[in-house]
C-alpha cells in the first residue's frame, strides 16, 4: 500500500499550487491505520520543519 501526505495553505483547494503531495517511502507497512495516521502527520510535520531532505514547501 502506498501511503502518502498533503501538505497546504489553510483553505486551499485540492490540485492547486498552495498545496503539495509528499509520498511516504517505507520499507514495511503500518501495523494499523492510527499507527499509519500518526506516521503520516509526523512526517508532514517534519517536511514543514525542513527536516527531510528533498521536500520542502518553501514557496507554497
């Protein structure tokens, strides 16, 4: 299963450009979906933090 996050304004439209979509890479899947909700807004939390290399929503 492919797991990602969105990342955006507050009220901003789906598909516009003040929003992102970051695609969790993983090497095993979540044990259930609280675990998999949790990993995934930690990790939009570090995207924001500039904490992950490579993602960055500076120019959102």
């Amino acid at each position: 299963m492919t797991w990602a996050v969105r990342v955006c304004r507050p009220g901003a439209i789906s598909g516009s450009t003040a929003s992102r979509v970051f695609r969790l890479v993983l090497p095993a899947t979540f044990a259930d979906f609280g675990v998999a909700k949790r990993s995934a807004s930690q990790y939009g939390a570090d995207i924001i933090d500039g904490k992950i290399e490579g993602a960055t929503v500076q120019d959102l």
